[in-house]
C-alpha cells in the first residue's frame, strides 16, 4: 500500500488479526480510525483511558490493522497519530481453517447453504487475490453484478433460475478453451436468493424477518481470475419454495 493511500477494503486472513479486529473496544477504535487520531485523540473520541487506548492501539498494529500516519513534536513530547489500513474489513473464511464452508461436500443449487458456501469461499479466494496484488502493487482481474428483481410467483423465479442456468451453461461452453497457451481459469459464480425484509426498530430478529412466498429476490453473479487451467461454473437459486425446474445436486457444465 503506498504511503497516504488508504484502503476501500481488506480482508484479514491471520486468525490472531480476526481475534484482535473482534475485540469490541479495539472494533470501535478502528471505526474511530476513519480520521488519523493520536492515543490522546481517540481516548477523548471514545470516552476511554489513553492507557488503554494506547494498548489496544499497539495491538492492532502488531496485526497490521492500524498504521503510523505521522508523528507530530509537541515540546519534548512525540505524538504519534495512526490511522486505519482499511475503511472496512472483511474476514475470510480461511480462519476457521477446517471448520470453513466448503462448497464440495454437499453441492445442490437448490440449497440456501449451499449458496452461502459458495459465497464463502468466493471471499476466499478474491480476499487471497487481493492481498496478493496489494503486496504487489497491481490490480484484480473480476467481474461483478448486482441486481434486484421482484418475481409475480414462484413459478416465474423457477423459470427465471433455469434460464439463467442455461445462460451461463452456454457462455461457459462458448469461451472455455482447455487447450489455450497462456490461459487463465476464472470462477464464474451465479446466486440468486431471496432479500431478507426490513425490522423495524424493536420488532422481530432479522431471522425472523424473512417474508415467504416469492418476493424480491437479489441476484448477483461475479468472475474472477484464478490459476491456468479450466473455468468453472456455478448457479444457485434458494428461497422458501424450492423451485421445481431443476433437481437437487444437479451438476453443472465444466
């Protein structure tokens, strides 16, 4: 990262960085972080000791969540100001290691599980392309949609999941060369599911907020580039009506 850049997001991969990041004072230092403060800065902002906000501080540090923006003489006194590395943070699912979601073991595209397993380790892999190219000072090769689409019934959503299978079925056949010198393999991930309705202030949990029936769903497809070798594809729909067009542990085209 240059010096006087700050990023949109990182993704931590260290399982001691996730547990420092998940301490509740440290988590709301690190928001404090958004403008460059000093140990005496951020106690003022947060209403904390500065010894403690100085230890917390050093603990972040030493994980690479928060860096030494300047340092500033005051008399006889340094004050060193930190900001955060990141306006946001994302942890990957490699901290857990080998309780993480893994997308292999029970493929069925009409599993909202499975969907979530898939988006596990779609944050995965890009998290690990990204803080290699952050390391290397270039850019992520991806593709990304985000969509929204209210379906009239359960029966236009299962249509809708089958010809968006059959889409990228057909892309995937199309440009997919096995055989190409130099090529790279790139994930194509496809996921439709349903939004989860709004809770008002004191009403139910957000699991128990979640409408039946077809509703709006969001859909979101994404590729990004990986190693050499062949392309993979996948699709998904979840909801709480199975759509009835495609079986369970249906696999798709490589």
């Amino acid at each position: 990262m240059e010096a006087g850049s700050v990023l949109d997001v990182a993704v931590i991969e260290e399982p001691a960085a996730a547990e420092a990041c998940l301490d509740p004072i440290r988590s709301r230092i690190l928001a404090a972080l958004a403008e460059p403060g000093s140990a005496a800065m951020l106690a003022t902002r947060l209403g904390l000791p500065r010894q403690k906000v100085n230890y917390h501080l050093k603990e972040l540090e030493r994980h690479g969540l928060v860096e030494l923006a300047e340092e500033r003489r005051k008399g006889n006194v340094t004050e060193r100001v930190y900001r955060a590395t990141a306006a946001s943070y994302v942890i990957s699912p490699s901290v857990l290691a080998a309780v993480s979601p893994d997308p292999a073991r029970a493929p069925d595209q009409l599993s909202a599980r499975w969907l979530l397993a898939l988006g596990s380790r779609l944050v995965q892999e890009v998290g690990t392309l990204l803080t290699g190219a952050t390391r290397a000072r270039r850019r992520v090769a991806t593709f990304g949609i985000d969509a929204q689409v209210r379906f009239a019934s359960a029966a236009d959503r299962t249509a809708f999941a089958d010809e968006l299978a059959q889409a990228v079925a057909t892309l995937v056949s199309r440009y997919h060369d096995e055989s190409a010198p130099g090529g790279r393999s790139h994930r194509v991930i496809v996921g439709l599911h349903q939004i989860p309705a709004a809770t008002p202030p004191g009403g139910p949990g957000a699991g128990d907020a979640v409408a039946g029936g077809a509703g709006a769903g969001g859909a979101g497809a994404g590729a990004s580039g990986a190693g050499a070798g062949a392309s993979g594809a996948g699709a998904g729909a979840s909801g709480d009506e199975e759509p009835t067009g495609a079986g369970p542990n249906q696999e798709n085209p490589r």
